[in-house]
C-alpha cells in the first residue's frame, strides 16, 4: 500500500495533519481507503466539521472506520514528528479495514507504526509492534503449538486469566469465520504473534484478527521471535508478563507487579449465565458448563442427545433432580484447586450412579472430589499434536490439549480410580476409570477444535454407557 503525506504542521500541543492513502483492495483494485484531517481542537475554528474532518481532543487515540491514529509525545516513528518547543508530539496511524493491508504505516515500512513490550517476570523484553487493543495487561504467558485453529485457541475459555503464544509463525491468513467459535467471544488477556497475516484468504472469512481483537478489546503484540519467548517458557516453565505500549516503562517498578498476578478464580467469570437446552431426541445429558467449548455440546447432539447446559456454581441436587442419562464436566480455565465449592457438588454427583465423562478441568476436579492430587506443570501442554496412550489397548491417539495441571497419580487409590491414559511425551496422567463406578475422565480434548479428531470416539463411549443404564 502506498500512502501520500501531504502535510504535518506544528499545532499546539496536538498536530494538523492531512493524509490521503492509496492502497490495494482485496479485488487488487487500487483506491483511497481514507483521507484525514486532524487539527487542534483548542484553535479558533478547529472544530470545523467538514466531511473527512476530524479533531483530536488529547493525546490518544482516535478510532475513524477502517482504523486508528495515535498522537502521543515523545519520540515516535513517524516521519516527520511535530515540533513544540523542545517537545516532538508523534502521529502513527493504523489502518485494519478488512481486505486491506494492515500491516500498512505512515512511514512506509512493514509492520505496525506503534511499538509495544512484552515484558517477562524473569525480566526478558520482547519489542514488537502493538495489535489490538492499545491497553497495558499482565497476564500468565503460555504458548500454543497448533498450526491451524487460531480462532478455536482464541475463544477457547479456557484461556481466561492467561496471555497466549501462538508458536506457529504466520497466523490469521484465512480470517475470521465466526462459525468456527468454540464460545461467544474471545478470552485470553493477550495475543502473541510472530507475523499476522497481511490479507486474510478465505471465502468464509468475516473479518480479520486485528478487527476481532479491537472489538474485544484484546491487545496483543506481533513481529517478536515467538520461537525465542517459547524457548524460555519451555527451559525457565511458565511465567507472567506485561504487555505494554508505553516505552519509558520502569522494568524495576513493574517486575514485582508482574511476579504478583495470579490467574485467581477464573470458572465464574466464563460459564453461561443460566441453564439453556439444546433439543435432541436421544439420552439427556447434564452438561456442567465449566468454560465449556461449543465443540462439547455439539458433539453430544450431534449423537442426537439432548444437552441441558448448567452454570458452573449449580447445585448438584438440581442437576440430580432433572434426571440426566449422563452427565458432563465441561474444560474450564484456572487452577482446578480454586474451584471449591464446585468440587463439593462434583462429589455428591459422583456419589450418584449416573454416568459421568468428564474433560480436562471436570477431569480434575472430579480427581479433587475422590481425594486425588493436582499439580501445576513445567509449561504445560498446549496444542494439537499431544500423544496420548490408552492404557487399556496400548494404543496411541494424537490429541488436541491445553492444560496447565495434571493430576498426580503417585498416591491415587485404586479403589477410587486407575490412570486410563497417559501422555507418551512426559508420561504425566492423561485420563481416570473411576473403579466400579460408570464415570472416566480425560486430561484432552476428545472434542478437539482445534486438533485432531482422533479421540471423537470417547463421545461413542459415553452413549454406550448411558444407553446400558438407561
Ligand atoms: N482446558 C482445560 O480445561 C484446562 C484445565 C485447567 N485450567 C488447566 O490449565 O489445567
């Protein structure tokens, strides 16, 4: 895209500015995407509204269709930056309309005009350019390794509470298609990126990730070596970070601030907010929405049962009193130990005798419930090529997984549950038979989205046990 400054004037504490920029739309069609002119607003006159005609009230961002701009003081990489007194007021502007490049800045240059920071606990600093929402987080740093399924990691609850690392190095080149949505909107605290794809190509494509993580207010950061920041995760273990625009942040005042977050209780702020029903004519089943992904319920219905959906803080006696054939402990984001009182009620469900699959954090908490232990791993398991091995049969599934806990299975009694799968990579626990009882578990994602689907059949499973029990 080429763009065409025709002026930058010195203007009080902000600047006039006039920018007419060309591009190519996704037809290949060349056209003006936009042209602006922003003045003080504090100058006679300055208010003048004619069309194309905006003002910029104070340091900060103005959001136009299409994209933003950012005035800020100090030094910036715009290229001629304005001058008051001794002071340089710098304007970089972004543009995100879907179809055009947004990689696209006023000087010319590939990447993003404003810079950010992710800043590690250890004291690492990536410099990269901002994406998404300009807004300062801390957050806990983990990394996905899947290669597809950007938007499935995205809306995935189970990421509340954590900024996450996308180690595949080109993501978003087939866009934003919603259907694909594993929830209502996505939750992790930030983006991490090597490189966002210029020009998303797809013909289910909406829009694109910079558009999507501006309508969630999601800041994220792009053009940091991904591979270097997972290499650190992987040799120090996880660990917190900043993500920040501002450039004379202090790394003294912010490294204990950052060592300080915890992801804390994150179940509430992501389960639905009132039971809901999916129609099916086969076996009921009891879903307990955790932070479940669409991929649970749908793959349930899609075996034609009828999915009543539960918030996370049910009581178990409702649950009970609506007679399920089955029940469902859904994924969820946080340390499985913060959910007490959810564990309680798993407890009295477990005491019942219906059939219970349970996934990911229900496969914890139900490990909780029977005595069991949990403990936080190195840097977790994150992705969709995880080996898995089905203890029973010996054989070995590719899984789709994103846990930062397991459960310890060193002082598990056999009388309550035995390890069912097991992870051929570190060995850790990967899935619970609950002995003389209809219930087993697993640590993966048997729903997959994103992954592979090589574990769909656990699904089968369980509508052989409620179909026996029925
Ligand atoms: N996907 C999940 O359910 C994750 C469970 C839990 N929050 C963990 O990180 O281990």
């Amino acid at each position: 895209m080429k763009k065409k400054v025709i002026c930058l004037l010195p203007n009080g504490y902000f600047c006039a500015i006039i920018l007419a920029i060309w591009g190519v739309d996704s037809m290949g069609k060349r056209r003006a995407f936009y042209s602006l002119f922003l003045r003080d607003s504090n100058k006679p006159g300055g208010n003048a509204c004619v069309p194309g005609v905006r003002t910029i009230h104070r340091e900060g961002m103005l959001a136009f269709p299409g994209g933003e701009l950012y005035a800020r003081r100090g030094k910036g990489n715009f290229p001629s930056g304005a001058c008051r007194g001794n002071e340089r007021v710098s304007v970089s502007l972004r543009i995100h309309r879907a179809g055009c490049a947004p990689h696209t800045n006023t000087s010319g240059k590939a990447g993003w005009t404003m810079k950010a920071f992710l800043i590690l606990e250890d004291g690492t600093v990536f410099t990269g350019q901002s994406i998404g929402a300009d807004r300062e987080v801390i957050s806990e740093i983990v990394f996905n390794t899947s290669m597809t399924g950007y938007l499935e990691v995205l809306t995935d609850p189970s990421y509340a509470g954590q900024a996450v690392v996308m180690t595949y190095p080109l993501i978003g080149n087939y866009g934003i298609c919603t259907k694909d949505m594993e929830s209502e909107r996505p939750w992790p605290d930030a983006y991490i990126v090597r490189e966002l794809s210029r020009i998303p190509s797809n013909f289910r494509s909406e829009g694109t990730i910079q558009d999507f993580l501006l309508k969630y207010n999601i800041p994220g950061i792009s053009g940091i070596d991904t591979r270097a920041l997972t290499k650190i995760l992987r040799e120090k273990g996880t660990m917190n970070g900043m993500l920040t625009t501002n450039e004379k942040f202090c790394l003294e005042e912010v490294l204990p601030q950052i060592a300080a977050y915890r992801t804390g209780k994150v179940v509430e702020k992501v389960t639905c907010a009132e039971k809901y029903v999916l129609e099916g004519d086969g076996p009921k089943v009891a879903l307990l929405d955790l932070g479940a992904k669409r991929n649970i319920a749908r793959s349930l219905n899609a075996r034609g049962c009828q999915v009543t959906v539960y918030p996370a803080l049910t009581k178990a006696e409702e649950i009970i009193a609506d007679a399920p054939d089955g029940i469902m402990l859904s994924n969820g984001p946080g340390d499985p130990k913060e959910c007490v009182s959810i564990i309680e009620e798993i407890r009295k469900l477990y005491q019942t005798d219906i059939p219970i699959f349970a996934i990911c954090l229900g496969h914890q908490l139900m490990a909780l419930a029977n005595g069991a232990d949990t403990y936080k791993m190195k840097y977790g398991h994150r992705g969709g090529n995880h080996p898995v091995k089905d203890l029973k049969t010996g054989r070995v599934y590719i899984s789709s997984q994103n846990h930062g806990y397991v459960v310890d299975t060193k002082n598990l009694d056999a009388s309550v549950a035995v390890p069912a799968f097991t992870n051929v990579n570190d060995g850790t626990n990967e899935g619970l038979a609950y002995t003389g009882k209809n219930i087993f578990t697993v640590q993966f994602h048997p729903e997959a989205c994103p992954g592979p689907q090589d574990s769909g059949y656990l699904f089968d499973r369980f509508m052989k046990m409620m179909e026996v029990d029925r």
